[in-house]
C-alpha cells in the first residue's frame, strides 16, 4: 500500500476543488483517484485539526489548511462489492443484518466499499454505526445503528453483557453428544470464558453450540484449537481441519430488551444461512 500525505496549501494557496488538489499529490490519473475516493480511501483533516474523515467526491472543495491523506491499496481496491446482504430486523433506530462470510464489518483506511456498513449505509442513503464485530470469515447476525443515539445505547448493551450472541460451529473430532463444558484460558493475557454443548457428533466431526462471556480477538477459535476441536475450515487455527468450503462457525441467534420497545426480541438467521451438519 502506498500513502500520500500534505497539507493543501504544498500546492495551492487557495481552495480548489479534491481532484485538482490530488493530481499534484499523487500519480494517479483522474478515473484511478475517483475510484479511490469513491471507494474509500481518501482522507482529510479539516484545518489539519480535529477528526479525520472521508472525502468521497473530487469536485469537493478543500482549503490550504487542510490535510489529505490517500492510501492506495490496488489490490484492495479490486475487491467486488457485496450484493444482496440481507437484514432480518429493520426499525428506525437500529437494523439486524445478515454478514456472509469473507465480507469484512468495515473498511480499512485503503477501503470500504466491500464492507458490510458501506452497504447498509448505501441501503438507507445516511451514515450508519457499526456496534460490534464479527471475523471476516463468520457468517452471522450483526446490529447496525442507524444514528449515534442508537449507536450508544446498543454499544452499552454490549458492554454490560445484556446482548447474547449464540453461535454454532461445526469442529474437528468426536465429542459426546449432550457435553456441556465452559473453556477457561487467557487470551492475551486477559481472562477468556467460552461455554458450549455438543449438538450432534460423528467419528470425525462435531457440532456445537456456543456462548461467551468475554469477546477477545478470535475467542471461540482460538479456544476450540486449545482443546484439540479447531473450527473445520478456520483458515488459521487448528491441524488437519482445511477445506474448501470456509469457516464453519455462525453467530446464529441474538436476544436483548430492545431498549426503545422494552420487550424482549431474538433474532435468529434463517435456515438457508444457518450450518449444515450430516450425521
């Protein structure tokens, strides 16, 4: 990736419209800079002060003082776009969407046209607010707030663990059906807690259902190769549990009091998203 920084005013001394300004800075050519920027990878800093947004349209004017930043990702930028995500819940404050696996939750400074929150945010035509995450490769259930009052009262939710996420994953090796065991082990020198049951189990295979009390980087991956049961398909954990069909782990169901109803919701994906396990 390559990045170009400067202040407007290295070429101008007057305002002047995005595009003018990042020919000099860059040498990109105009349709190269406007896919660039229409995706996602250009920033500015107005007045070099202050938080650092996107800037998507080149006939944008920019100021002297401001700061441009692009980062230029070609490789990034060739990602397609996602088509078809669905929500299964959608109300004024908030929206429950269906993120498929190998669609990332936001962008990175090169990008965000791939991502799930620019979609939905070209689904509602406003800016939306991602609440949580999920892995790249997780299929699963994903609250999207669609104002900043939203945003915070689901981000406290979560914070004070008044939102269950259960999952499903389908692991590596035999377990006993009807198992119900709760993982203990640090992860990044923090506490870490994963529960899960044994749905169904074949010589080689088994699926769970899990829950978790904590929410470190890759938890229930992580902690399922620490037992010797890597998620089948996890591109980075675990031994002899690769194949072509990607991570066989879903985040399937999500129950909480919605905060503007008070009544209980759950929310669950359908059937034809959820994971297949043959016995």
């Amino acid at each position: 990736m390559k990045i170009f920084k400067s202040p407007v005013k290295k070429f101008f001394s007057q305002g002047c419209p995005l595009g003018e300004f990042l020919l000099k800075l860059t040498p990109l050519g105009p349709k190269e800079l406007e896919d660039v920027a229409l995706k996602g990878g250009v920033w500015i800093q107005r007045k070099g002060k202050g938080k650092i947004l996107r800037i998507r349209l080149l006939k944008e004017l920019v100021q002297p003082d401001d700061v441009i930043q692009v980062f230029y990702d070609p490789k990034v930028l060739k990602i397609s776009h996602p088509k078809n995500i669905e929500s299964v819940f959608d109300c004024a404050h908030y929206g429950v969407w269906i993120k498929p696996a190998g669609v990332v939750p936001q962008g990175s400074q090169a990008s965000d046209h791939a991502s799930l929150l620019r979609f939905v945010e070209k689904v509602k035509k406003k800016e939306v607010y991602l609440v949580h995450r999920l892995d790249r490769e997780t299929t699963g259930l994903m609250l999207i707030a669609y104002n900043s009052k939203a945003a915070a009262l689901l981000s406290d939710l979560f914070q004070k663990h008044k939102i269950l996420k259960e999952y499903e994953s389908i692991v590596s090796g035999e377990l006993k059906v009807g198992l119900r065991e709760t993982i203990r082990a640090s992860l990044d020198d923090k506490e870490a807690i994963t529960h899960y049951e044994v749905l169904a189990s074949t010589s080689h295979e088994s699926h769970l259902r899990l829950t978790i009390e904590t929410g470190r980087l890759h938890q229930i991956r992580r902690h399922l190769d620490f037992i010797g049961h890597p998620i089948m398909g996890d591109p980075k954990y675990g031994k002899g549990n690769k194949n072509k069909e990607g991570l066989k782990l879903s985040a399937f169901r999500m129950s909480f009091v919605d905060p503007w109803t008070e009544t209980a919701v759950t929310f669950e994906l359908p059937d034809q998203w959820k994971l297949k396990f043959e016995t």
